[in-house]
C-alpha cells in the first residue's frame, strides 16, 4: 500500500487523510461478517488508488480478523472482481 491506512475500529471504518481530504471505507460489522456499505475517496484525490489501499486494508484486516465479506457498496463489489484473491472471504447477502 502507498497510503498509511489506519482501522478505525470505534467508528467501522478504514481512513487516510490525503491532502486534507479524508478517505474512508465504511463497514458494519454482524458477527463474522464485515459488510462494507461505503468507500469514499473526494474528487479532488481520486485516481490514486486510495480507494484501492483501503479496500485491501480492509479484506485484510478481515482475513486476519477470520472474518468473512459482503461487498455491499459498488466499489468493493468492482474490487473483488479485480482481486480473486479475495474470493474465500466473500458472503453473499
């Protein structure tokens, strides 16, 4: 990763702070299932692969957690396709 995401466990989310702007993958988390409902990343920074590093901060965070996935926002369902990898930690809803 080329950004310091951090895990903001007390509010679900994983975030950077780049150039001012925050960053931020949002998840609810239901037992073993993280389900990430939001990744957002302002325009003014976008085409950096913020967006990128913190969905990989967060499937990973998830595999070391035991967690299973349900990429319920657009960009972490997209991120999954890019990235089979991942695809032992996917739920379906």
């Amino acid at each position: 990763m080329s950004f310091s995401i951090q895990h903001n466990a007390a509010a679900s989310r994983f975030e950077v702070v780049v150039d001012g702007q925050l960053c931020v993958l949002e998840y609810r988390l239901q037992g073993q299932v993280m389900t990430i409902t939001h990744t957002g990343v302002p325009t003014e920074v976008g085409g950096r692969g913020i967006a990128a590093d913190l969905a990989t901060a967060a499937f990973e965070a998830a595999r070391a957690s035991g967690w299973k996935v349900l990429p319920a926002c657009s960009y972490a369902a997209v991120f999954v396709k890019r990235h089979p990898e991942y695809d032992d930690l996917i739920v379906s809803a």
